[in-house]
C-alpha cells in the first residue's frame, strides 16, 4: 500500500520570533534565536516543562552540530549557556521532535535519536556543511529500523522544504556508475563509442548527454538548458543516466512527455527519473511514461 504524500507547512515568526515548522506527518520544529527567552517561551507554553526528546542542529553559517536529547529544554539550556568549544558562536538552532513528550515518542528510545543523528551528521557533510559533531552507527532492531526509516524520510523532506539541504543519498541500486565503470557497460551493450567525456560523447554516431541527475522529492532531477535543450526540442540526441541499471533514452522518447513546444521557451527543462521496484519512470509535469525498455543492465 503507498503512503500518503506528505505535506508541509509554516507559521510566521511570532512576536517572541519562533518559527514554527511542520509536516502533515510526524515532524514538529522550532527555529529560534540563541535566546534564553525564546526558549523558555517554548517550554512554559508549548513543552509544559515535560521531556520531548529530540534531535536538533545548531547553526553557525555553513558550520553545524548535530545532536539528540531526551530533555531538549536542558540540553539545549546548556548549549546557550556553556556552548561547545567547536561551534562556540552559533546564533540560530532548529529542535525536531515528533510533537510528544517522553512517555509517547518514538524519539524516547535512545537508539533512534542517535540513529538519526548519525544520519544528520552524514547528510549535512554531504551538502557541504562543515560538521563539527561526531556520531556513531547503531545497530537497530525491526522495530527500530521501522522508525528510523520513515522519519528518515520525512526529514529529507522537511528539511528539503527548510532550504537546508539540496542533495539527498540515493537508494541502493540507484547509485551512480562512474564513468570507468561506465565506457565498459556501454561496450558490453553491443555499442561503438566515437568520443568520450564526462558530460558528453558520441556513441554509434549519436550524441549522448551523460546526465546522473540530483535526488528530489518526485525522483532525479535532470534539467536541459542550452545546447543540451535544444539538443532535445529537435529529437536528436540521447540521455545516458549513469545511474542503478543505466537508463540510455532516445531524445524522441523524452519529448513524448514535453509536449508542449512552449516549454522549449523557458531557459530550463527539468524532467524526473524514478526507479520503482518494477521500473524505471521518467515524467514531465503531468506526463509519465515508463522507460525500463532503455535500461542498458537487464538483468
């Protein structure tokens, strides 16, 4: 059964200036200032003076902690009052719990904040913050493998939805084939390569665009701007999607989903692949077609 999509949404700063954030999930999140004020607001109003576990990032600019607590009013207290050497100056920190105290949470379980920190702190690097907290991988039961991995998915969303982060890990079988790895699968497909380049070559006299995309919510994204999209608003080309079983798409196939010759105005394009159990999706706004047909790995 699929899930329900979730939903986001975000209350103004508040006259004691609190952002409040959440999903139509599970995630509930404030944004506030290093301020012993704002957060004792929060806790006489909101928190009731109860423990709500959580996880939180404190921010200085592009330089982050991450970190979990059972008690997040006094952590976070003890954060504002004797910071860490590492992330002395911070000014701004984002709490995330799931809106329960203690003795209803899922975050109550130690194993699962630390999870998710540990998850934290290897996205964040990977979009490029610096990441001056250390975590460490847990090992986890169904149960808490279950909790982890739906709000593992919802906080890509959320944060995603925050502007904080850009890039998300891939799914396994969707990782990228580097090019090496590549110029071989593509011989052992039958085909002759005339030129090779890390975004561009000519195979059996075609040019190819070797695009791995960037991970979004509805899939990778691939976006075609210049060249790459009047390339495709003739039909003469083809997409390589260095990525899970290598997708290699005739420019005609794709122009089956932008259909309308308006969009080929526009300065960029941005259309989606999504790998599915039982295939491989590529779609335009409304428009999906199914692409498994042009996977060069079948098996």
């Amino acid at each position: 059964m699929s899930k329900e999509p979730v939903g986001y949404v975000q209350a103004p700063k508040n006259s004691n200036g609190i952002v409040r954030s959440k999903t139509t999930g599970q995630l509930r999140a404030w944004s506030l200032e290093r301020s012993l004020k704002q957060l004792d607001k929060i806790n006489q109003i909101e928190w009731g003076k109860l423990e709500f576990p959580s996880i939180y990032i404190l921010f200085e600019k592009r330089k982050v902690y991450i970190g979990e607590a059972k008690s997040i009013y006094s952590r976070t207290k003890q954060h504002m009052t004797s910071p860490d050497a590492k992330v002395k100056n911070w000014d701004k920190i984002l709490i995330i719990n799931d809106g329960r105290p203690a003795t209803q949470s899922e975050l109550n379980d130690i194993v699962v904040r630390r999870a998710l920190e540990d998850y934290l702190i290897n996205l964040f690097k990977l979009n490029k913050y610096t990441v001056v907290s250390q975590g460490t991988d847990q090992q986890l039961t169904s149960i808490q493998k279950t909790a982890v991995d739906d709000l593992k998915e919802e906080l890509n969303f959320f944060l995603q939805r925050e502007n904080l982060i850009a890039k998300l890990f891939p799914e396994i079988g969707e990782e990228e084939v580097h090019l090496d790895e590549l110029n071989k699968l593509i011989i052992k497909a039958g085909k002759n390569i005339d030129k090779w380049g890390a975004y561009q070559a000519v195979i059996d006299g075609n040019d190819v665009f070797i695009r791995p995309g960037s991970l979004k919510k509805k899939g990778w994204q691939i976006t075609f701007r210049d060249v790459f999209k009047d390339a495709l608003q003739k039909g003469k080309g083809v997409l390589l999607v260095p990525r899970g079983k290598v997708l290699y798409i005739p420019f005609t196939e794709i122009q089956n989903v932008v259909k309308d010759p308006t969009k080929y105005k526009q300065n960029t394009i941005d259309i989606f692949v999504k790998f599915l159990e039982e295939g491989v999706n590529l779609s335009y706004g409304d428009e999906t077609i199914d692409v498994t047909e042009y996977c060069l790995i079948k098996e």
